[in-house]
C-alpha cells in the first residue's frame, strides 16, 4: 500500500511527464578558449560545421563519448564563477558540439571540464575576462539543426 494520497502521486508524475527539463538538467563546469577553433575532432577544416551564431562547444571527457557527442546540442546557464557577478543572470543558450577538448587546436582557459565554450558562447553566459572557468546547469538538446 502507498503512503501517498493517489491525487499527490497524479499530480507529481503529471508534472514530470510535463516538465521532464527539470529533471534533466546536470551540474558541471566550463571553461572558454579562443580562435583558432579549426580543425576539429569533429568535421576536421569543413567550416559549415560551424553554426552562424558561433555558439559552439569541445566536449570534455565526460560527455565526449568516444565522438558520438559531435553535433549534439547543449542548452546551458552560468551558475557561479569563482570571481563574483562573473555570471550573467538570466542567459541561457544552445551550443553545438563540434570538437574534443582534449584536441584542441587552441589553448582552453582551465583543464578538466564538462565542456570548453567557444569565446562567443562563453561572453554569451559570463564574463570571460573575468572567469577562467565558471560552474553551469547543462542539459543536453536534441541533435542541432541549423535553420
């Protein structure tokens, strides 16, 4: 027998059937790194790898998954850096996976992290001159499909 009242039990497993974003969400962190962004892990040189907005991400070693990440989408948020006001309250934003952290071409603002932005997408969410490396909520997306 439950102890729960059937109406609470409803309700709940309503919500999440509704609402399964706020329960999908993962705790990591995020560093940043500068051009040159290409070649990558991914694609190598082809450029239309690159979305427009410049939103894009390295995968670190714990969502790289042997390259199967590439292409997919990561919506993310700046939760707290270790200088304050680093993060920029309220953003939100969508990043295409397009390379390895581990192969970058470039040098990443700090090591070991769920995911290494790209410079815009970094500015997008906090304040990169600020912050080496920020915490962030990260859940990941559907495959990206530039429009």
């Amino acid at each position: 027998m439950s102890i729960l009242p059937l109406s609470f039990s409803f309700s709940f497993s309503l919500f999440l059937i509704l609402f399964p974003s706020v329960c999908l969400a993962d705790i990591g962190t995020a560093a940043w790194y500068a051009p040159p962004y290409s070649p990558t892990a991914c694609s190598g040189s082809d450029a239309s790898q690159f979305p427009s907005s410049s939103l894009f991400a390295a995968a670190g070693e714990g969502i790289w998954d042997n390259g199967a990440a590439c292409g997919r989408q990561y919506k993310l948020r700046c939760l707290s850096a270790v200088a304050a006001g680093s993060c920029k309250p309220d953003e939100t934003i969508e990043v295409k996976i397009v390379d390895y952290g581990r192969s970058l071409v470039s040098p990443r603002s700090a090591a070991g992290t769920t995911i290494v932005l790209s410079q815009t997408a970094f500015e997008a969410v906090a304040n990169w001159t600020a912050s080496r490396s920020i915490n962030i909520e990260i859940q990941q997306g559907l495959n990206y499909e530039e429009q």
